[in-house]
C-alpha cells in the first residue's frame, strides 16, 4: 500500500500532517523499551511525529525494527510533551518518511497549529 504522503516533499508532508493530526486529535511516535524514539540531525535532537500509525511503522525498520507505534492525544501532547521537550530543547519532526528527513519545528510551533 503506498500513502499519499509519501509523494509529497517535506514541507507538503508537514502541513498535511498537521491538517489530520488538528482534525484526528491524535498523533503517533514510535516507542521502544527505553521510550520514545529520537531522531538527530546535523543541527537538532528531535522526536519524530506521524499523522497515522502506518507512516510511524514504515520507520521501525533497521535500528528501529524493535519499535512500536503508540498513539498520543494531541491533548497529552500539548500538556505533557511540549512543556517538557521545550525545556529538553527538543524539536519535533514531522513526518520523517524513509529516505527524507520530515520538517523539523519547534514544539511552540507545533503547539500552534493543532
């Protein structure tokens, strides 16, 4: 099954994402035994968001094969993880698909649009 977002380029992806994360009120992150699953890149330490659960388990391949999609209220998110990733000074990834790193915010951002 191929997903429409996988078509897409980031930017398209992020506010795709963010239009069914608002609209669902729920957003999904991968998770292992240690808790949720980072991402770096060059610049920033960040973790990884998907409107859907099978875009999240697309990424649970290789080093992340161990993982599981775990759903998260937009509501748990914005209470619970944007006050503490703001503090950890994480960003959020959006939509990272195999092969292309997804668009990478703020949580204040983030926070603003759903």
């Amino acid at each position: 099954m191929t997903h429409p977002l996988l078509e897409k380029n980031a930017f398209e992806r992020l506010e795709a994402s963010l239009q069914q994360i608002k609209n669902a009120k729920e957003l999904f992150i991968l998770k292992d035994e240690h808790g949720c699953v980072m991402l770096t890149t060059d610049e920033e330490d960040g973790v990884p968001v998907w409107p859907d659960a099978s875009l999240a388990a697309l990424w649970a391949t290789e080093d992340w094969s161990d993982c599981e999609t775990m759903a998260i209220s937009t509501q748990d998110f914005l209470t619970k993880w944007v006050p503490g990733m703001t503090q950890d000074d994480l960003m959020v990834m959006v939509c990272p698909v195999p092969g292309e790193e997804g668009e990478v915010i703020t949580p204040a951002h983030f926070a603003e649009k759903i």
